[in-house]
C-alpha cells in the first residue's frame, strides 16, 4: 500500500513543503510541525484553528480591560486602549500561547549522535540516540478508520444545515510516516502528514546523508 501512494506524490516546492531540511558540513537539522500521524479530532482544524483560539483569548482578555478602565477612560482613548490590547493580545497568544508543538532532529557526525527535541508552548524534551544504533530510514503508512462513522454522518449533516460543514468527518485519514528504525526493533517516527495533502518525503536527503 505505502508504494504505491508514494508512486502517487506530486514534486513539491519548498515553500509548500511541511518541513525545512538544511545540511552544515557533518550536521543536518530537520524540523517540521508535521510528525504526529492520529485521527483528526471533531474540532476539525478548519473550525477550530489557532488564529480562531488566539482571537477567542483576546477578545476575553479585551473584555476585561474594558470592565477595568471603562470607570476611569471613554471615547477615544477606550478604542484606542482596546484595539492596542486586541491587537498585542491576539499576537502573543497566536505565537506563544497556541503555537505548534514542532518537532527538530539533528543528525551530528561528528559528535555519533542523533538528537530529538520536541518543543511547543511551554514545554521543550529531547532525546539522544547513537547513529550506530540507526539500521534503516523508512517511509511507511498508517490508516485510521473512524470509529463510529453513523455519529460522524449524523454531526455532519447538522452542521451542513447551519452552514458549517466540517470537512473530512467520518472519512477514513492516510498518512503517509518517516521513522528512524532502530537496531533494537524499535521505531522513533519523525514526519507524518495526511496522504490527502500529497506531501513531499525527505527520505532521500536523510539516507544520502546518513550513507555518506
């Protein structure tokens, strides 16, 4: 199965690409907010996105300056104070608060080691492996079902009647997976995107260098 979508991939341009890949000498970095493959949640991205969390945060946080300064300032001064607060409240939270949890793997030559760092909002682990202990970089693929398609279908046709279909509910999700295999068995998967997206795979460029 995972062949023949990969048969299927369309060339991609880097701007598109979900990912960015850069080679120094005996070190290459490898980062992508794209590496976890599981079901989309119901609060589909299209309807619950960051921008739409980040302008929910800063409209609350807009109501409260109003209720503290409304005694004091009016007119002018009070949209002036709540575009500014809108404004600051809704860039913060879209960059710090709610940003992706992205995923960076650098391959060191020179040290042995390949190191691993998730970071997201608040939070930063990483994890160190030798590069002997690599055996292969492989693409594979994984197919999630959904588990209750009624109830999907049943959502989804009360939100076409409110005119907010969520796009993709109750269909079954592909994606296509890039894992360093390991020689214990054992997999640590680095990129995952949706097979809909027709992604653009590293796998090339991470096996020319680890071979090289």
């Amino acid at each position: 199965m995972g062949a023949a979508i990969i048969s299927d991939i369309d060339p991609m341009t880097e701007q598109e690409k979900s990912y960015s890949i850069k080679t120094e000498g005996p070190t290459l970095t490898f980062r992508t907010s794209s590496f976890k493959a599981e079901k989309s949640s119901v609060l589909h991205s299209g309807v619950y996105s960051r921008e739409f969390s980040s302008i929910l945060l800063a409209s609350g946080i807009c109501m409260l300056v109003y209720i503290l300064l409304s005694p004091r300032i009016g007119g002018p001064a009070m949209y002036a104070a709540l575009a500014l607060t809108l404004a600051a409240a809704f860039t913060l939270s879209h960059k710090y608060i709610f940003r992706e949890k992205c995923l960076e793997v650098i391959l060191d030559k020179k040290s042995g080691k390949a190191k691993l760092v998730i970071s997201g909002a608040f939070t930063k682990r990483s994890e160190e492996i030798a590069l002997s202990d690599i055996a292969s970089v492989e693409i594979g693929s994984k197919l999630f079902e959904p588990v209750n398609k009624d109830g999907a279908d049943f959502v989804q046709k009360i939100s076409v009647q409110h005119g907010s279909a969520v796009p993709g509910l109750g269909e079954p999700e592909e994606f296509i997976t890039l894992s360093l295999k390991l020689k214990d068995g054992s997999e640590k998967i680095i990129y995952a995107a949706n097979v809909k997206e027709r992604p653009a795979v590293p796998v090339s460029e991470i096996r020319e260098f680890l071979s090289s």
